[in-house]
C-alpha cells in the first residue's frame, strides 16, 4: 500500500510538473506577443507624428513662398481682443448688442404688459436687482415677474398653462371650505405647483369658481373665494391658474427656460415643443427666448442654443454668447485671469456669476438690457434712452 502511494504521488507531482510548465510556456508566448505589439502601435504612432510634421511643414514652406501673401483673418476668423478677454465665440449679432437700434417693425398701439416665465433665474429677491426688475425700469411697462427656483421647463409651463392640469372629478361645496383635489398633467403625470413658490398659480379657478389652490402635507386642496352655489366638477375639468386667467391680448411673454433640464443636442426639442406650447397656451406672437447659459452643466450648450436660435430666429437672444463675447467690458469689469480661463472653457466668466450657474447684479443688467434692446428691435416697445446703472 506504501508503495502504490508513493508511486501515485509521483505521478501526480509528474502531471502537476507537466500542466504548470505548459502554463508558462504560454505566458511567455503570450507576453511576446503583447510586447511585440505594443512596439509596433509605438513606430506607428511615431510615423504618424512624423507624417503630421511634415505635412504642417510642407504647408508652412508653400505659405513662405515669395509672392504668396499669407491669408488675411476676417471679421468671423480673426480673434477679438477687449482688455484681455478673447472671445472664444463667433458673433454675427453685434449690430445687435450694442449701439443705435434700428427697429425692424415700428412700434404701435398701447404699452404692453411684460410677463416673464422662469426659474431661479428669473426670481427676484429684492425687485431691484433682476433682469425683469432691469427691464422694467428701461421699458416702463408693467412687468410681472413669474419665477420660481428649481423648475424645469414642464413645471413652468404646468403654471402658464402650456402644459395643461386637469382636475378629477370632485364637488365644489356652497361654502368656503378646504376640500382635497386631485390634479394631473393632460398627460397623467405629477402635477408639482408649490413646492418652490407661487409663481402665478394663485388666485386660481376650477370650472370658473375662483379660489386659492393650497398644498398641505403633500396633497392639494382647494377653497372657494366667496359663497355661491354647490357645484359638481367633472372629470378632466382644466385646473386654471392665475397666468392662465390673467393673461392679455398684446402681452409680450419673455421664457427662460431649460436650465433645470440640463438639455442635450436631442432633449432640447422637448424643450422647444413646451415653449412653442406655452406661447400658443397664451396666443401670444410677441416673445422673447432666452438662451441657455450653465455651461458647466450642459456640455452640448453650443448646440442647445444653436437648435433654439434656429427654431425662434429674432425672439431668440443668446445672452451666453453675448457675455462671452462683451459682458465683462460692457459691465465696465476689467477681467482677471479666473475670468479669462473661464471664458476659454466656453463658462459665463465668474465676475457676473453669484455662483456656478447664477447671476450676479451684472449678468441681470446686461440681460435685461439686451431684451430691452431685442424688444425695441422687433418693435413691441417704444425705444428710451436707457438709464445708468446707478439709476436703476
């Protein structure tokens, strides 16, 4: 038996000997292979530098030649300089941006309301200090200010009433009273009044029965103004809120939207097909869309403004390429070198931010200037001469 075991352990010491040999045989083989073709991507590499070298230098040799002058930059090529900021952004605006207004349509009829629809970016903490508080100033027309922070372009189109909110069936009583309503989108989605401020919902009416919509402990409940008659509310009756009911013939509507749905190339149609909603909601033909300037955010911003100038055309203001382009030396700010880093990564420069993505006291004066100026341009308001900063 001693000597049956010896026998098998050797053999088995033999098969173990023989696979870990072939093992290693193959790991060898194997870090050839991967050694020798690590050598070559490297001399490929190499020859395709060599290659790009010398092609960039045969170009500069034919560009030397004697009786070849080298190419002029043009206005679209040639990069601007304005106390350090290089602007990063071609530009064909300008005429636009700065300088005397030279309407396209003159203006006629009565002074229009302005109702501005936003997010934080529109809110106002102080009724001084944002671009609708600018604006108002500049225009003198009445300007209301409907923003509130963190809503998508959804949420704010459920309160001007692009997207619209139904209510499910329910009975209105004689009296005031709080009673529960039940509200989704035409959609049957979440409905998300409240939650960040009122922004126009309120007063509100439901099958013409004005009231105050409240939001209690997550759940919605509403309450007739004044007495009248019990009234029984059918299924999928539109819920209208404040904006809806209050809205004018000869409004100017001025949306700035999309920040919170952080947007690419291919969402920002969802984008546009609210805003085209939001305006029809309104039957509303004067407008300005503002463009989209969070950067840091949306890394397609190029091509979300892009898809929007190409749908709103003259309503559209690209205000980031505007502060890409003049807003530190329109605000009088001679540009640090955060300013000029942040201008090269294409991010509206720090000095007219408040933080990463909002703006300052500069950013809402330019803003509110350049829709001043826009809205002159398309004729929806008489031109003034506009105040200085310290006026305002």
């Amino acid at each position: 038996m001693c000597g049956i075991s010896f026998f098998t352990f050797c053999d088995i010491i033999r098969f173990v000997m023989k696979k870990t040999l072939i093992t290693y045989l193959f790991f060898i083989l194997a870090m050839s292979l991967f050694i020798t073709l690590r050598v070559y991507a490297g001399r490929v590499a190499i020859e395709e530098q060599r290659s790009a070298a010398q092609l960039a230098q045969n170009e500069q040799e034919e560009i030397d030649k004697p009786g070849v002058p080298l190419p002029s930059p043009t206005p679209e090529t040639a990069p601007r300089e304005d106390d350090g900021q290089i602007s990063p952004v071609i530009d064909d605006n300008e005429s636009l941006w700065h300088g005397p207004i030279k309407p396209k349509a003159e203006f006629e009829g009565l002074i229009p309301r302005i109702i501005c629809w936003g997010d934080s970016l529109t809110v106002s903490l102080d009724e001084k200090s944002a671009f609708p508080d600018i604006l108002r100033g500049l225009s003198g027309c009445e300007v209301i200010n409907y923003g509130v922070e963190a809503e998508n372009t959804s949420m704010i189109a459920m309160r001007e009433g692009g997207m619209r909110v139904n209510v499910k069936a329910t009975v209105i009583p004689a009296e005031p009273s709080l009673i529960p309503v039940f509200l989704r989108t035409e959609n049957n989605g979440h409905v998300f009044f409240l939650d960040n401020g009122d922004g126009g919902v309120n007063p509100c009416s439901i099958s013409g029965i004005e009231g105050e919509l409240q939001k209690l402990n997550g759940s919605y409940y509403f309450i007739r103004s004044k007495k009248g008659e019990r009234v029984a509310i059918e299924d999928n009756t539109q819920f209208k809120t404040h904006g809806i009911t209050d809205s004018k013939e000869g409004d100017i509507l001025v949306i700035f939207a999309g920040t919170n749905d952080l947007p690419d190339s291919n969402t920002v149609r969802n984008i546009i097909s609210l805003e085209r909603k939001m305006l029809e909601a309104a039957k509303c033909d004067k407008y300005i869309i503002v463009g989209l300037t969070y950067a840091g955010g949306i890394p397609e911003i190029d091509a979300v403004n892009e898809a929007m100038d190409k749908e709103f055309g003259d309503h559209f203001v690209d205000i980031r390429k505007y502060m890409l382009n003049y807003g530190l030396a329109d605000a009088g700010i001679t540009p640090s070198d955060q300013d000029k880093a942040d201008i090269r990564k294409g991010e509206i420069p720090s000095a007219l931010r408040s933080d990463y993505v909002h703006g300052n006291k500069h950013y809402h004066r330019l803003l509110g200037e350049q829709i001043y100026r826009r809205m002159v341009y398309l004729g929806y308001i008489p031109a003034f001469e506009m105040e200085d900063e310290e006026d305002i």
